[in-house]
C-alpha cells in the first residue's frame, strides 16, 4: 500500500482512458469480445507464470479465492477440511459457505499446521487439507503434502499472506491441488482488494473459472448455452483493479529485498536475549519476511514485554486466533438451520461438529506467549503494532530493535539464562 505511485496511476488512466473496465473488453453499447486480451488476463498469466504454473483466475478478493479454489476442487456437503485454528477467518468461512465441515487442527512453533494433529485429525470423511502460510512463511508442505498423498486428499495452500515466499524454491501456492491469494490492502502487493487463484491442472483451472463466472469456460469462449458445467457466481476482476496490481507485482522484486533486509537486522540485534526464540521456518530462504515473531518463556513475561511495547500478544491480537471467532465457535450461520453442520450429509464424530474456547490446547499456550513484530505489513488484526514498515530503513530499524531489546531484556535477564540463544528461526 505504501508502493502505490505514479506507475499505478498512469496504468489505472490507461483503462479509463480506453474505456474498457470490464475483463471481456466490453464497452459502452457494445457486446462481450471474448478476443479482448486486457489487464486482468495480462496479470493472471503474469501470477501463473510468477508461480511456474500453467493457469490463474484473478477474482474479486482472497475468500473468494478460497472459495474458488475449493469448489472448482469439488469440495462440498459431506467433506471435512482440516485448517489450522491460527488463520484469518476467510479460511474457515470458505469451507463453510462451499458446505463442507471445518475440523480445526493446531499449530506448531512454525505458527502454520502441524502434520503431527493433521494426521490425528484425518477421519473417513477428510477430503483436503488447507494448509494457510502464515505472516509470509509456508508450511510444513512437505510433510503435509505426503500426509495427504498417503491418504489421497487434496491439498490447498491459502497463501493470502504470502505472495511472493517460496518452499524450497518452489512459490507458495503452486505446490498443492489449488493455491489462493489475496491482494487486499494489509498484502505484500495491493489492487485494494483482489485475489488469484493458482493451480497446474486443466480442470480444476475450468470450473475455478466456471464458478468465478457464472458457469462460463476460460474467456467466455465457445457457445455456452447447454454447455455450463454446473452454476457459477460472479466474482469478477476488473479492468481498473488489474491496472494497479500491474505494477505492483514488477514491484515485487525490490519489496522482498527491502523486507528482508530489514528483518535480517532486526532479528540479528534482538537475538542472543535470554529465553527469547524465534518461530520455526521451515524454510527459511522462503521466507518473505513480513513480519518477525518471537517465543518468551512465558505468557506472563510475553504479556509484561507486550504491554511496554504498546502492542499485544499473539493470542489477544483479534482476528486471527479460532478462539475468537464467536461465529464460528458458536456456528452462527446465515439461516437458524445451521447449515452445513446439521444440515450436509456429515454424520461423522457421532453428530454435530463442535469448537470451543481452548480446543487446541497446543496452539493456545504458543500464541499465548508470542508476539509478532511488523516489519513491513502492518496489519492490527495480527497484532503487529510494535515494529517497521515498507517506509523504515535500517535506520528505524536499530532504533525499534534497540528498543525491543532493552524492554525485552529488562524482563527476560537473569530468568532463563540456559535458554539464552537457542533461536529456532535462522
Ligand atoms: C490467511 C488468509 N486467508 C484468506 C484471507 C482473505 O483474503 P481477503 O481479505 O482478500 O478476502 C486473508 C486476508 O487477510 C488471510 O490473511
């Protein structure tokens, strides 16, 4: 958001100008030109090839994303997803409204799925695993990626909060089944709200593209009367939201360098404080670095430090945490039928799904005495008050580290002296 400039604005003229907002071309009084190869076509071959594969939709936000990626898998009544109980709650909602049954699994120190719960949490009725990249870090893909090949499940990789992070030098999103990302204002590259949906298989890339359009085939080409596969909804780009993402994503490239530096600097002043770790990175080249959280030895202490910093644990952080999601604890769905808990083919557990307050016992406890410091996406809802944004430099950089150190240090010297550097993040 902080990169929106003048390469935007000339490419946001260049639409209004022509006159084209809609992505077939049409313009005033004229029909839909399925030829008309715009702006949105133009970004998802751009985001397909980015990814290294074959196909991208670019609709409307990242939960459409996930809703998209979901139904053009064939997700639907009788399935169960495990999500972790950590996540924005798009991905829980994206399950529900395709019909199928969240099961909330827990994290593990790197604050995304942990394969060990996954595995615990399979049942007959699992048909995906969604695996979300938190805060710019993936997964542990290969591990998941072998828990659903052994179990035939589909693996979609939400990557709302990871555009542009790798797994073993593969991009986030192209590894599973289908990948979902969101462009809205708090992500890495911004078109004010956006999404993309990423897969390889020709498929799955036809009914995404079908259920993000009404049922239509890629591009609206061919007659499509008597030929739409099953009933779509809209969830368009537009013209004007391309023209902006566009450019953004050329910035791609200088605003990971930037990320990372300034992270690199951050974690390297505060490191070596007694009992203070780092998350888990699976892989750490990967990393997009938008944010750096650390582990205190205990909620009291990571309270204490929070509090002084003017910011909040993990867990109290809002948004992001299952255990504040009365939506979803509560199972309060559009109609009182409670649709699809009681109302899907899904019997399994013997009755209805529940979630309550402190279910994942693991997640809670980490979350608890976690705090994420921002380094270039400040987003309030993942309590990233304290730290540096894509407008700081190394300079803002010292003095936030410094500071960190000194309120952290206050607290921390003398508690745990054994447990001084044992970092797990490199
Ligand atoms: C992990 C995760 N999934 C899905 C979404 C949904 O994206 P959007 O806000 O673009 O609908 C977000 C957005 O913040 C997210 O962080």
């Amino acid at each position: 958001m902080e990169l929106i400039g003048e390469e935007e604005i000339q490419e946001v003229l260049e639409v209004l100008r022509g006159g084209y907002l809609f992505r077939y071309g049409i313009s005033l009084g004229a029909d839909v030109d399925p030829r008309f190869k715009g702006k949105v076509y133009e970004v998802e071959r751009a985001v397909a090839d980015y990814c290294g594969v074959r196909y991208a939709v670019a609709v409307n936000s990242g939960t459409s994303a996930l809703l998209t990626a979901l139904c053009g898998l064939g997700v639907g009544p009788g399935d169960e997803v495990i999500v972790p109980g950590y996540t924005f709650i798009a991905s829980i909602s994206s399950i529900i409204y395709a019909r199928a049954i969240p099961v909330l699994a827990e994290v593990d120190r790197t604050f995304n799925l942990d394969p060990a719960d996954v595995r615990a949490k399979i049942t007959p009725r699992t048909r995906a695993i969604l695996a979300v990249h938190m805060m710019g870090n993936p997964a542990r893909l290969a591990e998941l990626k072998a828990i659903a090949d052994e179990h035939g499940l589909l693996l979609i990789e939400d990557a709302a909060q990871a555009f542009g992070a790798s797994y073993k030098g593969r991009p986030v999103g192209s590894i599973g089944h289908a990948g979902a990302f969101s462009f809205n204002v708090y992500k890495t590259i911004t078109s004010g709200d956006g999404g993309m949906v990423v897969t390889d298989d020709e498929n799955v890339y036809r009914r995404c593209f079908a259920f993000h359009d009404q049922g239509h085939s890629p591009l609206r080409t061919g007659v499509e009367i008597g030929r739409r596969p099953f009933v779509g909804l809209d969830f368009r780009f537009t013209e004007l939201q391309a023209a902006v993402l566009l450019p953004q994503l050329r910035k791609l490239p200088r605003i990971l360098s930037h990320l990372r530096a300034n992270k690199a600097r951050f974690k390297e002043r505060i490191a070596g404080l007694p009992g203070l770790e780092f998350r888990e990175l699976p892989d750490p080249d990967g990393d997009l670095a938008t944010m750096l959280t650390v582990i205190l030895p205990t909620e009291e202490l990571a309270r204490r430090i929070a509090g002084e910093l003017g910011t909040k644990v993990v867990a109290d952080a809002g948004w992001h945490v299952y255990s504040n999601m009365e939506q979803i604890l509560e199972q309060r769905t559009i109609t009182p039928e409670q649709c699809p808990f009681t109302c899907s083919p899904y019997t399994g557990r013997g009755g209805q799904m529940r979630y309550w307050k402190g279910m994942l016992p693991q997640t809670d406890a980490l979350l608890a005495r976690s705090i994420n410091i921002g380094i270039g996406v400040s987003d309030p809802g993942l309590g990233s008050a304290f730290g540096v944004t894509m407008r700081d430099g190394l300079e803002e950089v010292e003095e936030r580290a410094a500071r960190f150190r000194e309120v952290a240090g206050r607290h921390l010297t003398g508690r745990h002296p054994a447990a001084a550097g044992r970092g797990a993040e490199r």
